[in-house]
C-alpha cells in the first residue's frame, strides 16, 4: 500500500524507523468499535529489528498474514517455512505460529486477528453476529483453517487489496466504516475459502499422481524406464513432469526412481536374512552389484552387507 494514501501522523517513522499502523489490546485505536477484530497491523521495516511479540505464540482468534516484501523466517506448528512476497498465512487459535527468532527483517508485512464466537477443535468455526456468511460456509472454512497443513498459500496477492482496504477504513474512520470493514473481512474470508478449497483439490491430485506414478515404477523396477515415456503416461511434457516430481518427491524422476528401488532393497535386506547381495541388486534393477553397493552407502551411510548384518543381530 503507498503510505501517502493515510493520514499525516500514520505516516511518520518511529524511533526505530519504521512506520505503518498496529492496532492491538493496548492501542485499539478504531477496533473499539469492532470488538471482535483482537489486532490490525501493516507496518513496514526499514530496519532489521528484534521484535518479541512476534516469536511463536497463541491467540484466540484466527490470525492472518500476508508480506508485501521482504522474506520472514516463520514456524507454524513446529515446521519451519519461508514467507515471501504475495505469500498468505491463515492459523487456527490452538496453532503456534510466528517468527523463531523474532528478528523482523526489511520488508513490509500486514497481519489481522479475528476473534471468533466460537472455534475450536470441537466447536465448528461461528464468527457471531457481525457476520452474514452462511453457518455451513463458515464450518466448512473452519475445518480447512484448522488444518495446519494449509496454512500457507503462496502467490495470493489478490488479499494485498483486502489489507490496503482495511487499513485505510480503520485509518481514516469515515461515516460507516465499520460496515465497510465487516463486508472487507466477508470478502476476504470467502476469497480465502475459494482459496484453501482450491490448494486442498490440487494437494489431493498430487497425491494421486505421486501414488500413481511409485505404482507403476515398482510395477517393474528392474526396467529402464525413461522420463519421455513416463512423461507421456501421465499427459506432461518431460519439463513439466520432471519439475512436477521434484516438486513433489524433492527428488528429480531419476533419483526418485532410485530411491523406490532402495526402498525395495531394504525390505529385502530386513525380511529375507539369507538373501545375496547380488540377487538384491539384480531384483532391485541395479545395473551391478558395485552399483548397487555405492547407491545404498551414499544414500544410507553404511554398506548393504552392514546393515544386513544388523538385521541379523537385532533378531537373536
């Protein structure tokens, strides 16, 4: 948001250098009127800071974030991940989320707690009175924000206007901004649901794809199987296929390939304690022992003929 949009006194830097708006239980501002907005805050940093309210934390109210620029270091749950511009993240009450370290890089960043009615993990999400959005959309978005596995939504910069609108009503404070400030955060919230019902839909067809892809290969693992060919199955190009499996695997098709037949190899090595270690390579689909013998140490760190050996000793 330019920053010429808001009053005067919004605009100037703090002592830190820093400006922007952060409204919170101390400092309502304009959310005595809108009680069940807990805080609003879009500030930009000008300077690297240490800032202790924003370390891993709970509230009771569904927090949002979404960056303009810069890059923060989050944890959402205990996983760490990188927020980065046009990046969103939505968290549930009992969710512990914030910046590890709580060093606020250079950057701008807009957040919002909304407290809700009731939301819990027993209790279905029911925002109260101020909203007019339909009980079953409101449970079924609370089902979806309550799963921390979709608390990052990256590319979603249609919200940057959500947050440039909130501020300037709650800056300003004009003739029925709390009107306006409860359809904002109406809007949003179904842009979010659209939003986290899409990402969940394209999750579960990279799952399928994934699970259907690791079929066929283990179908045969002892075929060369070539990207072209897998790629063709599936109705992608091999760019496409090959960025779509490292995406996915963390491993290009190749190397996924090779971590399906280790895999195989060490279910072997675990259930079968008589079994040579040339007839594992051979069943596996290595071109040759001494193949199969340097894949598994670098991808295990200890040779195959070890770590049977442990099996052994761990069934006496």
């Amino acid at each position: 948001m330019n920053s010429f949009l808001l009053p005067k006194n919004l605009r100037e830097k703090d002592e830190h250098g820093n400006y922007g708006v952060w409204w919170h239980e101390n400092n309502p501002g304009p959310l005595k009127k809108l009680p069940f907005i807990k805080q609003f805050g879009s500030m930009k940093f000008s300077k690297v800071r240490i800032d202790d309210s924003m370390r891993p934390h709970l509230n009771d109210g569904i927090e949002i974030h979404y960056v303009n620029s810069g890059k923060y270091d989050w944890v959402i749950e205990g996983k760490a991940i990188e927020l980065f511009p046009e990046n969103l993240s939505v968290t549930a009450p009992w969710h512990e989320n914030g910046s590890i370290s709580g060093i606020m890089d250079i950057g701008q960043i807009n957040w919002i707690i909304i407290k809700p009615q009731e939301f819990t993990n027993e209790k279905a999400l029911n925002f109260g009175n101020w909203s007019k959005l339909p009980a079953a959309f409101q449970e079924n978005l609370g089902k979806m924000i309550g799963d921390a596995d979709n608390s990052v939504i990256e590319k979603a910069r249609n919200f940057k206007k959500y947050f440039d609108e909130l501020r300037n009503e709650l800056a300003y404070q004009e003739e029925g901004f709390e009107i306006k400030v409860q359809n904002i955060l109406e809007n949003l919230f179904i842009d979010l649901h659209r939003q986290l019902s899409n990402k969940i839909h394209k999750n579960q067809e990279s799952d399928t794809f994934i699970e259907k892809l690791t079929q066929l290969l283990e179908s045969d693992l002892t075929k060369k199987w070539h990207i072209e060919d897998l790629a063709a199955v599936f109705n992608m190009g091999k760019t496409k296929f090959t960025y779509e499996v490292k995406k996915l695997t963390g491993f290009p098709p190749n190397s996924f390939i090779i971590s399906l037949k280790l895999e195989k190899a060490i279910q072997l090595l675990k259930t079968n304690p008589s079994i040579s270690m040339t007839e594992i390579a051979f069943s596996c689909g290595f071109s040759s022992l001494q193949h199969f013998t340097s894949t598994f140490s670098q991808r295990n760190g200890i040779s195959p003929r070890k770590f049977q050996l442990q099996q052994q000793k761990k069934r006496k």
